[in-house]
C-alpha cells in the first residue's frame, strides 16, 4: 500500500471536510483525513470538479498513491 502523508492547517482541514463529504473519498481517522486516491481521480473526472488541490495549494499530490493522509 502507498502513502502519501502531507501537512495541512486546521482551517484546511475544515474546508476539506466541508468540500468533500463521500465517505468513499475522504474518511477520517484518528484525527487524520485519509483521501482514497482512485476514487478521488474518478469524482474529478465525473465532475470536473478539483477541490483538494483548491484547498491545499501548492503542494504537490502523488496519485500514483493509493492513499493521501492529511495530518
């Protein structure tokens, strides 16, 4: 299994929540918001839609990884 673990502040955190609300692309977990990659590339396909990259900026996600961890 592939992880990516990125950094991310509260407000950030909080948008993500509010943005992405399928459980089947985003779940929490112990504080973490775990991000289900191939199920994430499939909703931007379906919905033209991109709002992870929106909200964290910048960095660089790997979506060759399964998951993507928000800490």
């Amino acid at each position: 299994m592939s992880l990516q673990d990125i950094h991310i502040a509260n407000n950030q955190r909080k948008r993500l929540l509010k943005a992405i609300v399928d459980e089947k692309l985003l779940q929490q977990d112990e504080g973490a918001l775990v991000l289900n990659v191939a199920a994430y590339l499939n909703y931007k396909t379906l919905s033209g839609e991109s709002p992870i990259e929106e909200i964290v900026g910048d960095i660089e996600l790997d979506y060759g990884a399964e998951y993507i961890i928000f800490n």
